[in-house]
C-alpha cells in the first residue's frame, strides 16, 4: 500500500538547453527557490552533459557555472555541513571535485582525481566534517579536508572503476562503497577493513 504524498508536480528545469538528462540537484537548506542542478548521465556513456546551472527563483531563469575545465558529467552535489550559511557546495565531476563557497556564482577545483574520468562520488562524514571521494583506478580516498592532503590507503584499490560512496545517518563510522566489477562493499569502523557485502 502506498500514500501518495504529493498529488502535483510542475517542470522546474524546462527552460534548460542542452541534455534533458538530470544528473544531480540540490537546494539551498533554507531557500528552495535556489537550486544547483547538473546535466548528462555518466551511467548513459552517450549523454555528455552541458555543465552545473544555477536558478535563483526555482527554475524561471537558470545561469551556467563557469569552471575552467568544465566536466562532461556531475555525479553528485553535496552541502558541506561545516557551513551553517548553506551556501558551500561540493560537486564530484569527470574533471575532479569542485567547491563553491556562494551557492554556485564562482567554483575552485580542490582535487583532480583520476586524469581521465576525474572522480565518480564524493561524501562527508558528518561527525568529523571530513570527506571520501571515489576515484576510478584509484578506489576510495580520504581527504580530511579538501584541498589538502588526501589519502587512498582505506581498503580499496585498483583496479577500480566506477566508485559510489555512502557514510550512514545512524553511524559515521559504517560507510558503504558501490564499486564497479567488486559489488557492495561496508566498512566498519570508518574507513578501514573493507568487506565485500552481497
């Protein structure tokens, strides 16, 4: 049995050029008129994005963001936690993790990642306000902060491809990896003795 909750739905990314594909979003924790949304689908090898577009007034007008090496795919948009403003977005891409600090209006590129396909998922530990990130060939690194040192010693390593991460709710400390070729991988405590889990 089902509730349905919502019993409407109106078309917020219509006025959007390029691929119809979305591939992430998210909205400002305390404004849901501004949006960061990403197109193309990485999963789709055939549906190369146009890049991350911002809307201030829930999808009436959109802007491109402007990264100086403007990625072909976004796999996931995150909120950084340690920003209680809600403006500070960290965005996974194919040419590496990117951060803007004023919701989407000027990014910096704080780790490249694999040369080729950048990184495939990145995600925050919520206690320690650290962050893991995966990267094709190299598996899963730990970056205590970004655009500092990283480290890819956390139990998987190449050969890897596709890397998805999760850090669970209810503990910090049990992270679940999604990685091409190996299935589901846990990880408990954080980051180290990874065990295959299907």
């Amino acid at each position: 049995r089902f509730t349905i909750l919502f019993e409407s739905w109106k078309l917020v990314s219509g006025t959007l050029g390029g691929s119809p594909s979305v591939g992430a979003f998210v909205h400002h924790p305390d404004d849901s008129n501004r949006i960061l949304l990403v197109t193309g689908d990485r999963g789709r090898g055939d549906d190369v994005g146009t890049g991350i577009y911002r809307t201030l007034d829930g999808g009436l007008t959109w802007t491109r963001a402007n990264l100086f090496a403007q990625p072909d795919f976004v796999d996931r948009l995150v909120v950084d936690s340690d920003d209680s403003s809600g403006n500070t977005i960290v965005a996974s891409t194919s040419t590496g993790v990117w951060r803007t600090t004023d919701f989407g209006s000027s990014w910096s590129r704080l780790y490249t990642g694999d040369p080729f396909q950048g990184v495939t998922d990145v995600a925050q530990n919520p206690d320690t306000g650290g962050w893991l990130v995966g990267v094709p060939g190299l598996g899963v690194v730990s970056c205590p902060t970004l655009g500092g040192s990283c480290s890819n010693d956390v139990g998987i390593a190449n050969p890897v491809g596709r890397v998805g991460i999760a850090v669970a709710p209810s503990n910090p400390n049990l992270v679940y990896a999604l990685v091409a070729g190996r299935h589901l991988c846990s990880t408990e405590p954080h980051a180290t003795c990874w065990t295959d889990a299907d």
